[in-house]
C-alpha cells in the first residue's frame, strides 16, 4: 500500500485525527489471495458437530434487501445451508408483515405503486392527488403491525437461532447488546403514532428486529445472550454422538462495516472519540478509528477463542464508499475522477442526485478526500482483522479469511471496471457465474434501475444501494462455500446422507427465478427514484429510513 500523503489528500481533513492522516493510501490495501495465509494447521475432526453452521454478523449475514429484512430464507447463511443439505436443520428468523419486512421494503412498495397507481411512466401532481393518500394507509398498516401488533410477539422460547446476525450492528453492539437490552430500549422510547404519515417508519425497527433473533437466546437461569454469548453455549453442546468436543462445525463473523457504514448513509464524518464503548454515547460516531476498532476486535476476537468451533472464517469489511448508495459526481458534470488515475470522484451524494441535478452548496455530501479516508481507515480494520486470523492459526486454530472487500473491489464498475487507469496492480474483475454473466444486461454494481421495459442497469445492489440483491448474496456464498470446501467441510444432497463429491457450485439459475428483481423487475423503479428525490427534499423519510438501519 502506497501511503505517501501529499498536501492535496489532506484538504477537507486538516481536522481529522492524526491516526487517520497517517493511514492515508494512494492504493486501496492489497487483499490476501491465500485464506489460510500460508499457515497450515491440524484439525481435530473427531464426531460430527451438532451445528454445522453458525452466523454472526450485520445486515449482509441478517439478510437485509431493499430497505428491510424480509425473504430471510435467501439470506447466504440460508443459501449455503441449502448446499450443505441442511437447510432444514439451519434456523434463522423470518419477518412476515403486511409490508413483508422490517422497517420498510422497498420492493414491496415500488410494486405497489405499479399494481394500484400504473406510475411507470412516472408520478405526477395528479397522481400524487391518489398516491399520497395511499402511501398513508400503506405506512400506517406496517408500522401498526411492528409497533402494536404480531410483530411484537417475537419467540421467548425454543431453540436457538444459527443466524445470530443482527441488521446495524457495529462491534460494539455485538459485544454487548441482547434481547433484554433492545427490550429496556423500547420501553425508554415508546412507539407513537406520527402526526406526518412520511414519518411512518416503525419506531425501535432495530431492537425489534434483535428479538426476532435473540428473544429466545438465555441461559439456563434466564439471562439474555450476546450472539457471542449465544453462540458459545451452542457450540457446548457438542458432537452429535456424544455431546464433546466441538458443537459447531463452521462459524462465520462478517461484522465492522457498521463501525464505518455511518459516513455514507449520513454524508457526514465524526471520528470516533474515547467514549466508543458506551452505547449511549457512541451514536453520533460514523467512523471508528483504526485504534477503537482494534479494541473491540480484540475483545471478540478473545471470545470467539473460547467457542467451540471446529472451522471459523472471519470477513474482511467492505469499502462502504463503492455502495451505490452513494453516487459519485463529478463538479464539471462529465463523469470525471478527480484526476486520470484516481478511485474517486470529486463528491459522493445520495443515489438519487445526478450531476444535473447535485448542488454541494446545498445538497449532503462527502469530498473524494473525505471517501479517501473512510477507505484508508477500513484498509487498517482489514489488516487487523488479518493479523487476528494469522495469529489464530499460528495458535492451531482452524481460522480462516475471507475477503470480502476484495469481491467488492472486483465488482466495483464505476471505481475499477470502466477505469482502467485507477485500477491497483493487483486487481483482476471478478468472473460472475455464467447463468448471471448470460443476463441482459449484465448485472453489476450501479444503483438498480428498471421500467415498463425492464431492468435498466445494476442487479447486484437491491433497491436500497447498500445489501445484495438474492443473486449478489448467492456470489457471497459460492465465495464462503470455496474456503468451506477448503477447511474440508462436506457437503450433502437434500437428504442430509449422500455426500456430495464435487466442487460445489450455487445453482445460480434457481436464484435468478428467485430473485424477484432480477427475474421479475419493477417496472416503477424509474418513476419511484424521482419521488424518492422529492420525498427526501421535502419529508427527510427517505434519509430517516436509512439512519434507521444504523
């Protein structure tokens, strides 16, 4: 990694701690093409775990699309539990409502508007004269149902999830957070009914979303449990055949991009300060520093150690800034990087702002130097999570990497595939799956977009600019099944008996069908990104909605 800082990568940042300035790069961090880092281990494979898989992580592992959790059974976890044939052995939870998720799905909403509206073509006044009073009724029905109705009666008993990730959580929350917390949490704010309908978004999505997890997750004297904590005393359940040794075969931790996802959804940066573990104080941080970080890392780090896992793979935290959420924007309105060469456009600001219509002296933003930043601060959470899993194997522990931010490098169109000259030295395009490269047209990493035709551009985003879409979280999990198969894990027909031999390869034409977006594209999404633009301006709903997924 080239640090070499000249003055011009620190204007905008004069303020920033020096801890940031001296992790400044001029290339993003090469990712490690070995996710075993060349340190081989024995492995102790006596029995047959009770758990095969457990899940720890944020809204990726959680299976968060479009603006809400819904479809939780195309979440990876669940994709790579159906290539294990034990997908019907793998519990997770599901969010059923009258929007079909929480807080709000966006892809629910679009067809909507279609089906009742016929909008595609776009949303005028007079269709606002019919839309908006629906849109009230809409919100209301959804927010009724996580606030008052059957989407406060989450489980208190029965088994365990094994998808303990939980949408927005950073280390910390992690560490710390349960199913008691979120519960005193919703009693010190209590849900109301909002005056402006656009406000409408349920109140407490998150700690509601965490007892749909976590509710059931106690000890034996009834005391709430961390995922970490959860995950613990499944895996002291032991092997199958005599309840020793390791209850749980693969444990997969994808959490940090929490800890820096804040700056993009906000457009605004505040630097981590000495009160990052307080949970009542730490909100208003968007970007951990590299220091804080590491400190919550090796406190995880340190209790991952103590489970019994057979097999664990540790994520690598994405470059948030490449999430099409924020669009890059060029001052001169021609698409430029800030000069041949660079990663970075000249600002970054909401999806629905494009270089007509993006005004700096009014509009959210962040500078190239400022996503610079971000970037370089999460090359050094990478590199600490790096050196965990290499001292983890030197220890002989079976730890494994996995790098997602290199897969979303490798996808990244506007950042490296339409320009060669910023692409690293070591950067290669990923090569999607043929029944996915054979779409038209080829699904990538720009914001979704379809009509009345169909899909325009995009596919591996879903409609919220940040989470996959079903098929982009399929390349996840043919991604985490290469390092399984790695680690020797087996992998088993439907049957749960008959092994299956073979590299194993994601049926990617099953997920197309599945994936609604990509087989079934709205044909309103043109017309609903114009009204988002006027909602935000005029409501903030849209900007509410995804603070609300912090």
């Amino acid at each position: 990694m080239n640090n070499l800082v000249t003055p011009d990568m620190l204007v905008g940042l004069e303020n920033a701690p020096e801890e940031v300035k001296s992790v400044l790069n001029t290339e993003p961090r090469e990712p490690e093409k070995d996710s075993t880092l060349g340190i081989p281990v024995s492995v102790h494979r006596e029995g047959i775990p009770r758990h095969r898989l457990v899940t720890i992580g944020d809204s990726l592992t959680h299976g968060f699309q479009s603006g809400a959790i819904f479809n939780t059974k195309l979440s990876y976890p669940m994709l790579i539990a159906y290539e294990m044939g034990w997908d019907k052995n793998f519990r997770y939870p599901t969010y059923a409502s009258p929007g079909d998720g929480l807080p709000m799905n966006l892809e629910k909403l679009v067809r909507e508007l279609s089906n009742r509206f016929q909008v595609a073509d776009g949303i005028n006044a007079l269709d606002l004269a019919f839309v908006v009073p629906w849109l009230s009724r809409y919100f209301n029905e959804t927010e009724n149902y996580w606030e008052r109705g059957q989407g406060q009666q989450a489980p208190a008993t029965g088994l365990f999830n094994h998808n303990l990730a939980v949408y927005g959580w950073d280390l910390r929350n992690t560490l710390s957070r349960n199913a008691d917390t979120a519960k005193t949490a919703i009693q010190a704010k209590p849900s109301k009914d909002d005056a402006n309908f656009l406000q409408q978004v349920p109140d407490n999505a998150n700690e509601i979303a965490t007892l749909w997890v976590l509710n059931n997750a106690r000890d034996s004297l009834g005391k709430a449990l961390t995922p970490l904590e959860a995950a613990l005393k499944l895996s002291h359940e032991g092997n199958v055949e005599t309840g020793q040794g390791d209850g749980i075969e693969t444990l997969i931790i994808l959490i940090g991009a929490n800890n820096a996802l804040g700056s993009i959804l906000t457009f605004h940066i505040e630097w981590s300060g000495e009160d990052f573990q307080d949970m009542e104080k730490n909100n208003k941080y968007t970007v951990w520093l590299p220091s804080h970080f590491k400190s919550e890392l090796d406190s995880i780090v340190e209790l991952v150690k103590k489970i019994k896992a057979r097999h664990v793979i540790w994520g690598t935290v994405p470059h948030v800034t490449i999430a099409p959420f924020a669009r890059g924007i060029d001052k001169d309105k021609n698409s430029k990087k800030v000069k041949p060469g660079s990663r970075y456009f000249p600002f970054y600001a909401p999806f629905w702002f494009s270089e007509e219509t993006f005004d700096p002296k009014r509009h959210p933003h962040l500078t190239a130097n400022q996503a610079r930043a971000i970037d370089s601060v999460i090359d050094q959470y990478n590199e600490y999570i790096v050196d965990a899993v290499r001292k983890g194997r030197e220890e002989g522990k079976d730890w494994y990497l996995f790098e997602t931010a290199a897969l979303l490098d490798r996808l990244a169109v506007r950042r490296y595939i339409q320009d060669e000259q910023a692409r690293p030295k070591w950067w290669t395009e990923y090569t999607l799956p043929q029944a996915i490269d054979a779409l038209d047209p080829k699904p990538d990493s720009r914001f979704f977009n379809s009509n009345s035709q169909g899909r325009k551009q995009g596919g591996l985003f879903s409609l919220d600019g940040i989470h996959p879409t079903t098929i982009g979280y399929g390349i996840v999990a043919q991604e985490i099944i290469k390092i399984m198969q790695l680690a020797g894990v087996k992998f088993y027909e439907g049957d749960g008996v008959t092994e299956r031999k073979e590299e194993i390869q994601i049926d990617f034409e099953r997920l197309i069908k599945e994936d609604t977006l990509i087989s079934q594209p709205p044909d309103a999404v043109s017309a609903v990104l114009d009204l988002i633009g006027w909602l935000d301006t005029t409501t903030n709903v849209i900007s509410q909605m995804y603070k609300a997924s912090l």
